[in-house]
C-alpha cells in the first residue's frame, strides 16, 4: 500500500527566507507526487506535480518540488516566503488508479 | 478557482438520517473521485467514478455511494449518518489518464457536513 508522510506539523518562516516543505512517499511502481494547498474553509488547490523528467519540477505562485528517488521524498520549497503564502499544505501520491492518498498536512505560517 | 462545483456547501444532520451531496465536474473532465477530510486530517479517498461506473473505492463501508451522470457530474449519498461522518467533503474532477492534463485532480471547494 501507498503512504505518504509530512514529517513536520507546522513550519514557521520569517517572510522573505526560504522555505521548505517536508515530504517523503512510500509506493510500488513509478512514483506520480502531487502538492496542494488549502487556505481556511476552502478545497484544495493544486499547486505542481512530478510524473516523470526533471527533478525539480516548478509551479504555481513560485514553489517548486525536488524529486529524490534514492531519498523517496518530494520537499515543497520557494526561495522567498509571502506572508500570503500561510496556509496548509498537503503532499499526496497517485496509485494506478489514479486515487490520492495524501499526508497529515503541514501548516505554514509565514511572520512577516 | 477550479471549475469544480460542489453543493450544498454547509449541512447539518442528526445520527440516523441520509444525506446527497452534489459535484459538477470541471468542463471537459469524466472523472469524479470523492475525499473525506476530517477536521485536522488530510483527505481520505472514499471512490472514483469514470463514464458512470465505480472506478475504485477506498476503505469506506457500503452506506457510503454514489452515483455519476451523463454529464459527469456526480452524487455522494451517506445512508445511516453516524457522529463521525461529520467532515469536509471533497470531490475533484480529472481527465483521462495519460492524456493532456489527465493525472491532476482538481478540487472544488467541498461540503461541510456536520452530524449531530
């Protein structure tokens, strides 16, 4: 079975540091990772994937996710933090079927 | 925002009773997988349906269904409500798989389902 785990329940970062999101994957087969975000009473918004290629994969509203194989993780990260970045942040992996199963969640919360 | 719909999006319910919840998929997309989210958790994969049929089921029991439509929009019915179905609810519309875009899922905003 697949699992995903966010080691880190919040990450606190000053705004305009770097920030980086933990995320490590355990699955059979090719790995097909995903980032969202949730903002407060809202759905998940997509924020970028890895299917296969470039290790360093880049998206929306400047995050961008390195894949490591050796290291099974996909850690979210953005050179300079908004405060507006605050939010909950989920790592999810995709089966064959294409169902999700997504981490516990890492809350973000970006001081200005 | 994603051209996902969901309605209604607050309900409140007593244990017993039976709820419907309802998904407009994004245009272009024949794919609705539904997610319960509980207060503090990440989302949990409930089923998926594609062209009108059940494409996969996560480990929910058989009071927890759903149906799909012609035009891919799509249904959650939770029969005999218990205290801890009270969640978020999510579905997320997809295109098929291995063209375009077909291994994103995206979101709409989800129901809130309170049960008493």
């Amino acid at each position: 079975a697949q699992s995903v785990a966010q080691p880190e329940d919040q990450v606190n970062v000053a705004e305009g540091n770097p920030l980086t999101v933990k995320c490590t994957y355990s699955v059979s087969g090719n790995p097909y990772l995903f980032w969202y975000v949730q903002y407060p009473n809202r759905g998940l918004q997509f924020l970028l994937k890895y299917i296969t290629g470039d290790n360093l994969v880049k998206g929306s509203y400047g995050f961008e996710a390195e894949f490591n194989k050796s290291q099974t993780s996909f850690h979210l990260k953005k050179p300079s933090a908004l405060v507006s970045d605050s939010a909950l942040y989920f790592c999810a992996v995709r089966d064959a079927g294409n169902m999700l199963t997504f981490g516990g969640g890492t809350r973000l919360m970006v001081k200005p | 925002e994603t051209g996902v719909t969901q309605s209604p999006t607050h309900l409140i319910k007593t244990r017993g009773q039976q709820v419907t919840l309802r998904c407009s998929s994004q245009s272009g997309h024949n794919t609705v997988s539904w997610y319960q989210q509980a207060l503090g958790q990440g989302p949990q994969f409930i089923f998926q349906y594609y062209r009108e049929e059940e494409n996969g089921r996560g480990n929910f029991p058989p009071r927890f269904s759903g149906l799909q439509f012609p035009n891919y929009s799509s249904e959650l019915n939770v029969n005999a409500l218990e205290l801890d179905d009270s969640a978020l609810y999510l579905c997320a519309s997809s295109g098929a798989l291995g063209r375009g875009d077909g291994e994103t899922q995206y979101f709409g905003p989800g129901t809130r389902l309170l049960v008493l």
